[in-house]
C-alpha cells in the first residue's frame, strides 16, 4: 500500500473534465428527465440502451479494469467524474452497482475465473451485481448464503440494480462465488423501492450452481464496499449540484410581487448556505476518490468523512430545491422528486452517515461516552 507524499491535487484534470463533457453530453441526449420520469413508471426502470451507449460505445464499463483485461487502466478519479455526472441525471443505469462494486470485488480476487469475469464485465455486455443488501456497510461482510458442493443457497435482499444482473458476485463463510442469473434455481423477485431508478431486488438461490471465485471473500467485499461508499459521494454530489443550479435558475426567473424571488434576503441565505455545502462536499469527494485512486493509508478515513458529510447534504439540498420551486416543485411532471427519492436512497445505501461517523471515531481511537 502506497502513502502520498504530497499534498493530493484534487482539481479536476483537463482529461477528467473532457470525460465529464462526454458523459453529460450523451446524457443531455439520451436521458433527460422527461424520459426518466417516463421509465421509472414501467416495469423496466433500467435504461438498457443508454447503459449500452455508456458501457460499449464509450467504455466505461471497464474504467476501473486493467488494459490487460479489456479495460481502460484508469482510476478512480474517472470513476467519480462518471458518477457525478450520472448522479446529476438520476440516470437509471447499473453503473455503481456493477463498474465500481462488483469490479471491485472481482479485483480483489486473484484467480482465472475472476479475470474472466472482469474481462466481460469490462465489454459492457455482463453486469454483475455483489449480492448483498445496499445497505451494507464498508467492513461488513454479509454471508446468508451456504455453498455445498459447489451449489448456493439461501436469500438475500435488498439487492440493488439485481434485475439488470447476469451474474452475482455471492459471499458465503467459504469464499466469493459467481451464480449467472439465468441459472437453474435463482429467482429475483423485485421489492417496493423508495428510488425506481436504483430498484431493489430479493435474490434466491436455491441449489444454483456456482463458481468459486477465492475462498476468503471478506477482503473483496471489504474493498468492494469502500470503493462503493467512496465514489457513492461522488453521486450525492451531483445530486446536490443539479438540485442547487436549477433552484438558483428558477429563483432568478420565477418573478413576485415584481421582483425575481431570487432577490429576497431570505432565500439569498438559504441558497448561499446551500452553495458552501455543495463546495465543501466537492472537496470531500474528490478527497475520497483521489484516496481510493492513490490506495492512500488514509483511504478508510477519507471514504468516511465523505461520506459522513456528503448524505445530509444531497437530501438537505433536496427538501430545499422542493421548497424553493413552490407548488410545481410538488407536481409529479417536475423531476425533484426523482433527486430527492435518490438523494433519501443514498442516505442509507452502503451505510448510513452516523454509522460512517462513528467509523471516523474508531479511526480516531474516540470512545463514545
């Protein structure tokens, strides 16, 4: 594990904001908030074409994955900058689920089978999907599933993005397993999810065949998970920062008693207040990622302290933007309810920020009182 020995430059790089142009880019044209909205409302949330333009036409799939293996060899700098632009557009797509957690998992697994599975996680053609309730927590390590001669079974819920899975990556008490989705003895059965663009799942399997992947599956989940948390604020970030540039836009052109509403001392606080909260989660986000990217020794603390900071702020910027845009910020056609259902998911998803504080505290060798 290295340590930095200088000060991490956590401004966005001229390649990192050409990728952020790209991304924002395909997204203006393929996933604005009137199609979003549209989809959330069928039985198929998942974008699978957009997923396609992302995974296969623009390769980001496999940011995370070595050359060597299909990949691009970046980090998780780039990573971040896709999150953050996704989270911007609430886009339902699988991609933290499967280019950043699953990868990860494969990427602690030192074995042929698992390089495979990179291989055809990075084509974009494969999602994979870590079979463990979102709301895990980095340093957790769920295991309700028993393997027996090779075959799973047992149920776990709460799965995210497990309906666009083909395969899930399963820790049991005897290693990580991969079970492709379509074999004989799994059912995914969809559970009622606050968020329609990051739907939940209950994955079952019942005798499925599996596919040893390492026989010690706790650090893989540990770093799947970190990595998770760490570019989640990413996310939350963009979140925050589309909710605040359209609730300053709508302020500015929404006009009372003659006047912009913009203009009242009042909200001026409220949305300054907003502005310094947004600011300060960039800086924790781009901390957490240039950490995770640098395998710092203090990416544990990093990860946390984003995460702890990052939550509240992306609802907080929510419950404000609904507020601030009056009644149609509470119509179903405005598309704030889809950033505050995602912003409330996040707040919970890969633990929760008292929990994240409370692992700054262990890191900090604070007891509570």
């Amino acid at each position: 594990m290295s340590t930095r020995s200088t000060q991490p430059d956590l401004l966005y790089s001229e390649e990192e904001e050409a990728l952020r142009s790209a991304v924002r880019d395909l997204l203006a044209d393929h996933s604005d908030a009137a199609t979003v909205l549209a989809r959330v409302e069928t039985d198929e949330p998942h974008d699978r074409a957009l997923w396609k333009n992302l995974a296969e036409s623009m390769g980001l799939a496999g940011l995370l994955i070595p050359e060597d293996l299909g990949g691009q060899g970046a980090s998780h700098r780039e990573a971040a900058v896709v999150c953050e632009e996704l989270g911007r557009a609430v886009a339902p797509v699988p991609y933290l689920t499967s280019a950043v957690i699953a990868t990860e998992a494969l990427l602690g697994c030192d074995t042929d089978e698992a390089r495979a599975l990179l291989t055809a996680l990075a084509s974009g053609r494969t999602v994979g999907a870590l079979a463990v309730p979102l709301s895990a927590a980095p340093g957790a390590c769920p295991d309700s599933v028993r393997a027996s001669d090779g075959a799973l079974t047992g149920r776990v819920t709460a799965v995210a993005d497990a309906a666009a899975a083909d395969v899930f990556l399963v820790p049991t008490p005897d290693g990580l397993y991969a079970v492709d989705a379509t074999a004989s003895g799994v059912t995914v059965e969809p559970q009622i999810s606050f968020d329609r663009t990051r739907p939940l799942a209950a994955v079952t399997f019942e005798a499925a065949t599996a596919r040893l992947l390492t026989t010690d599956a706790a650090p893989a989940i540990r770093r799947a998970l970190r990595a998770g948390a760490g570019l989640l604020v990413s996310e939350q970030l963009g979140i925050a920062d589309w909710l605040l540039t359209e609730t300053v836009r709508y302020t500015r052109d929404r006009n009372q008693f003659n006047r912009p509403v913009g203009s009242f001392q009042a909200l001026k606080h409220r949305l300054a207040q907003l502005w310094l909260e947004v600011v300060n989660t960039r800086a924790a986000a781009r901390n957490a990622a240039d950490a995770l990217a640098s395998d710092s020794t203090d990416t544990d603390l990093a990860v946390a302290v984003a995460q702890a900071y990052a939550a509240p702020v992306a609802v907080r910027a929510a419950e404000e933007a609904l507020q601030l845009h009056g009644g149609i910020g509470m119509t179903w056609e405005h598309p704030i309810h889809l950033y505050l259902k995602r912003a409330k998911a996040d707040s919970i998803a890969l633990g929760t920020p008292g929990r994240h504080r409370e692992h700054v505290a262990e890191l900090a060798d604070l007891q509570a009182p």
